[in-house]
C-alpha cells in the first residue's frame, strides 16, 4: 500500500508563502474597492494554497477544461482569495484584482462563470456542496473520468439544511471523488456560529452523515497536504475535512475578533498589516505550478439533440401531459448519452421512471430533498457535461427557489419539469396543487416556460428544452387530456397555436394544458348557440406571443378572456395583460383560482375556481352583456 510521504521544507515553505501572498492579494483587493471580506479570505488562506498549488490538477491556462479538477468556492462572500489564487496560477492579471466589484469588471463581489474558472454562481450560502455532488456524480458515473471535485464551506452556512441534504447524497452514492473543506473560524456575520470552534462536534456530524472525515489545523500546510493525501486515495465514501482556522488569520488585532465581517482594513491600519505579512514570506518570487490533469474526459459533443421520431400519439388519443414527459424523456435519452435525469421519489407520479427502466444508468434518484435535486442538476450541466432534466411535483420546486435564482446567476442550462400542477390534481388538496410555480418561473430572467397542453407539443417541448439556452421550466399536468395535434406539427419557443378560429369570431379566449381543453369544450357548446370564439394555445409562457395575441384580440373586437388553472397574481393572465398593455381598446378578463383550493374531484374544483368550460361560457355571455 502507497504510504505518505511528507513534502520538503522547500514546498512546505512554498505553500506558507503562497498562503500570505493570497491574504495580501485579497487586502489590497477589497481595500481598492472599500468593500468586501478580507477577514473571511484570511481564514482560508492555507486551504486554497495548499488545493491550488498542491492537491488539485488543472491546467491553468484553460479553467474549463474538463479534466480539470472542479474547485466550488460555497462561501462564496471569500471569492477575492478564489481571484487572488487565479493570479498566482498566472489566469488572472495582479491589476485586475484592484478593479474588484467595479462595474466594468467581472471579478464580482461574489463569483459568477462570467469567469472561466468558476462553475456555479454562490453566495447565497448552503448551496455550494449541491452542485459539486452534481459534478462529482458526473465525473464518476458519466465521464467515468479521474477529475475530482473540491467544495470550501464555511462553518455559519453549515446551518443551513441544504448543506446537509447535499451530504446525505453523497454519501448515498458514494463519492469518493468529492471533498468538502469546512474553514471553521468561529465566526459568523454578526456574531459567532452555534458551534464556534467544537471541531469534534462537526467531525461527528459529517460522520454520521457517512462521510470519511478528518480534522486539521486549518493554518498548518502540512497537515492540509496529508489530509488531502489521504482524502485522494480513501474509496467508497466522501471525504470532509474539518478545519479549524481563525477569521482574520495574520492580521494584528483583527484575528478571532468579532465586527469585522465584511469590512475592508481602515486605511491607517493596513500598511503595517501587509508589511507584517511580506515579512513572513521567504521566497516571493518562486512561483509554484499545480500538476496537470490527466487526460481522460472526452469532449463534449454540442449537436443539438433530436427525437429519433415524430410523437406517435393519433387526434383524440387521451394521455396526461406528465406522461407523455416521460415517454419524451426516454426517447431524447435514446437519442443522446448527454441526456440525464433526476427526480425526488415522485419518478412514478412525474413519468420520469419511463426514462429510468430505459436508461438506469443515466438516472440519479434524488429523493424527498428537492433542494438538493436542484443543485445536483446544476452541477451536473457545468461544461455541458450533461443535458439535465429534474422533475418532481411542481409545488414542491418553491421550495428550491433559491437554488433556481441562483441557477440563472449560474448561467445554467438546467432543464426542471413540474408535474401536478393546478386545482385539476384533485382529491390530494392544496399543500400538492402547483398554483405559484408560473409565477416563480416567469420572474427568472434566463428562464423559458413551457406549458404543453397534449402529447405532442409535450415531446416538443422536452425537445426543444434539451436546445435551449438558459434554465427551461415544463409545466405539466395530472389529468388525461386529448391529442389535440398531428404528429408532425412543428413548435418553436414563443410560437402560439391559434387551435380554434374564424371570420366571426367575437372572444379571443386564452387558455393552457387543462384550461385549453376546458376553452374548447365551451368553444364547441357556444358553437351551437351561434356564438364562435378564438381559442389560442399560448405553448410557452415565456416568452409569450404578443404579437399573435394582439392580432387575434384585435380580430375580436379588442375583446380577450385567459382561463388558467394556477393563482391570479404571476401566471396566464398578467403574462397575456402585460403582452397588450400598450395596446389601445384590448380588454383582458381573467379566469383563475382566487383563493387557497381544497380538496375535490378534478371537474368539480375547475367549476368552483371557475376555470372550467361553463365558466368560460358563461365569461364569454358577461362580455357581451357588459
């Protein structure tokens, strides 16, 4: 068995000097820009010395190659010592790191992959350690590569659940290629974290999580080489290292002292701090080089990704939105080894089994941690490395939020599917009902909705979510509905389908998934009274036809009804009354659930919520009594 050897002096040396270069990079940094966390920089200062220049391989002149080993900076408020340790490698220009949350710069105050050496966006704590699970699950299981993945925690954001969903996911599967460096210095924004500095009780938590676990002093090099040593060759589990540091590390006064959070040094304070620093380097001017990686990742292949065949549902065969998901899933991961699948034990409700019996190998079950699910999807996307999809039911990805926020600060290409949706699910009540995922999807800036309404434009819209830049929400549904569309219909992203019209039409009525079905049932009964109304199906929220809508609204006397099965506040309705608020003599009235739902048959909640066709016929009667 391999046994550990430790560095020479001359290393050793190397990685303290390094430490004290990075402390003084991230001083002068946050001193130019008067802001930022130099005291939160100072405690990791021989953690990232001793991964940079030591551990981890990575070419340094290409950040995103793939066979570079992933750095996660989850503290990510400490990013000017993730900049300073990218000059030392030689990416980043020393200069650059005096521009520092500068308008024109993008060393950020907290790091996004507007820089080619961070992955994920974080500083929104808790959710660092998610998204490297995602990327080690990746490079154990689909790249079946060497690289490995390194997350730096802090010890306050160890409070949040997130964190712990993360490692109980990592030790369920296994991923021995992932370690997470807690820097515990004690610390937190306003006063100490609820450990402080009880290492032993964060060893036996991690532990117990089932992570393999060491404890260090964080400012000690060597010990930092051994642990990490060892956390490379340790198999069938995760390695934590816990490391206890000090906030503020080298700086007179300010180190382990409370208040200093997120504070720049004073300016009559900070001369003296940095000559105290330089002084303890020995050799300023021997660069050292991380190792090279080994060159075991295949290049990522970019052809968008095409269903093999046309959707094989007939006009009038019924199936549910969710279930075609599924069948769609299956045959895009038929047609590419890039497409995987995630989902929180809801896989036999979402359809996302269907892909899972097809390609077991491709499908991460992620159980009740939503959260987390989210986060592994991310990881799991970086560098294109895989084309994801999570799904769960729809109400319950509110609760990932945050994660999906910071998946647009990401750039991410993540693709999260909603079953579920709507007062239609029926009996199971309002805590399972999907009544505000629209709104939260629309208010995500890199975010596409789609909201399919049959079989069909449900297998495109999987299709061209697979294609699409930027985070992609689908929105689907429990109920059997009819195939409304011929196999070969094509859709395009902010593309409308005007399903029902003519030259008398008087109502332009706007409906989706459920509640188009509902508009064409009372298209059919208004038919026989002689009344005809345009039934348009918007297909993606977001972006919406506008300017389908506008012509429609105007060929019907500027009068427009939208019925939808979610809240009235964010969804259907305001998307439509926002698309014709500009537009002189429209009239939008709005069918939506007003209230908190409960329980009930299907048919029986879209009458009381008045979404369903005789609400809509009736809508239809009060615009023209009006």
């Amino acid at each position: 068995m391999e046994s550990y050897h430790k560095p020479d002096e001359k290393t050793l040396q190397g990685l303290k000097d390094v430490a004290n270069k990075l402390r003084i990079h991230s001083i002068r940094a946050t001193c130019a820009s008067n802001s930022g966390h130099p005291s939160s920089c100072c405690s990791a200062a021989e953690l990232m010395s001793v991964l940079f220049f030591h551990t981890m391989r990575y070419k340094a002149s290409d950040p995103r190659n793939a066979c570079n080993d992933r750095f996660v900076m989850s503290k990510g408020h400490a990013c000017p010592i993730l900049y300073a340790a990218w000059v030392e490698a030689g990416y980043v220009k020393e200069a650059d790191l005096l521009n520092l949350r500068k308008i024109d710069c993008d060393l950020e105050g907290h790091p996004t992959p507007k820089l080619a050496f961070v992955d994920v966006a974080t500083g929104s704590l808790g959710q660092g350690l998610g998204a490297a699970c995602g990327m080690a699950y990746t490079g154990k299981h689909f790249d079946k590569s060497s690289y490995r993945v390194y997350c730096l925690l802090g010890d306050g954001e160890c409070s949040e659940g997130a964190v712990w969903e993360a490692m109980a996911f990592a030790s369920h599967y296994g991923l021995d290629n992932l370690v997470a460096i807690l820097d515990v210095n004690r610390l937190g924004q306003s006063e100490a974290a609820p450990l402080k500095h009880d290492t032993t009780a964060f060893q036996e938590r991690c532990k117990a999580f089932g992570w393999n676990t060491y404890v260090v002093d964080g400012h000690d090099v060597e010990e930092l080489c051994k642990a990490l040593w060892h956390a490379e060759r340790f198999k069938g589990k995760p390695t934590a290292i816990v490391a206890k540091t000090f906030k503020g590390k080298g700086l007179k006064g300010i180190e382990d002292q409370d208040n200093w959070h997120g504070k720049p040094i004073p300016k009559d304070r900070v001369d003296a701090l940095l000559a105290e620093l330089q002084a303890q380097i020995q050799a300023p001017h021997k660069p050292l080089q991380p190792e090279l990686p080994n060159d075991d990742a295949a290049p990522v292949d970019s052809k968008p990704i095409q269903l093999l065949c046309a959707p094989e549902y007939k006009i009038g065969d019924k199936i549910s939105t969710r279930k075609a998901y599924g069948v769609a899933l299956k045959k895009m991961g038929d047609a590419s080894q890039r497409i995987v699948a995630l989902d929180g034990d809801t896989k036999n409700s979402t359809f996302s089994d269907i892909f899972r019996k097809a390609h077991p190998d491709r499908y991460i079950e992620c159980f009740i941690a939503e959260q987390n699910m989210v986060s592994v999807a991310i990881g799991c996307a970086t560098r294109d490395r895989t084309v994801s999809f999570a799904s769960t039911f729809a109400a319950f990805l509110s609760r990932a939020y945050d994660q999906i926020r910071m998946a647009a600060i990401s750039q991410s290409n993540v693709n999260l599917v909603g079953s579920h949706c709507g007062v239609s699910i029926g009996e199971d009540g309002p805590s399972q009902m999907a009544l505000e995922d629209l709104a939260m999807f629309r208010a995500i800036p890199t975010c596409t909705v789609f909201y399919p309404s049959d079989g069909v434009s449900t297998e495109r819209a999987v299709e061209l979510a697979a294609n699409t830049k930027g985070i992609c929400f689908i929105r689907t549904s429990r109920p059997d509905t009819a195939t409304i569309y011929e196999s070969g219909e094509k859709f395009e992203v902010g593309k409308a389908r005007v399903v029902r019209q003519s030259d008398k039409d008087q109502v332009t009525v706007i409906g989706a998934g459920v509640t188009l079905h509902e508009a064409l049932s009372a298209h059919e009964q208004l038919a026989k009274e002689g009344v005809n109304i345009r039934v348009i199906d918007p297909f993606t929220i977001k972006p919406l036809d506008a300017a389908t809508i506008v012509a429609s609204a105007r060929a019907t006397g500027g009068r427009v009804i939208t019925v939808e099965d979610h809240y009235k506040e964010g969804g259907l309705g305001e998307a439509v009354l926002a698309a014709v608020g500009e537009e002189p003599g429209i009239v939008v009235h709005r069918l939506a659930v007003d209230r908190v739902p409960q329980s009930g048959k299907p048919q029986e909640l879209l009458d009381m919520f008045g979404i369903s066709a005789k609400c809509i016929v009736a809508a239809v009667r009060q615009t023209f009594a009006n």
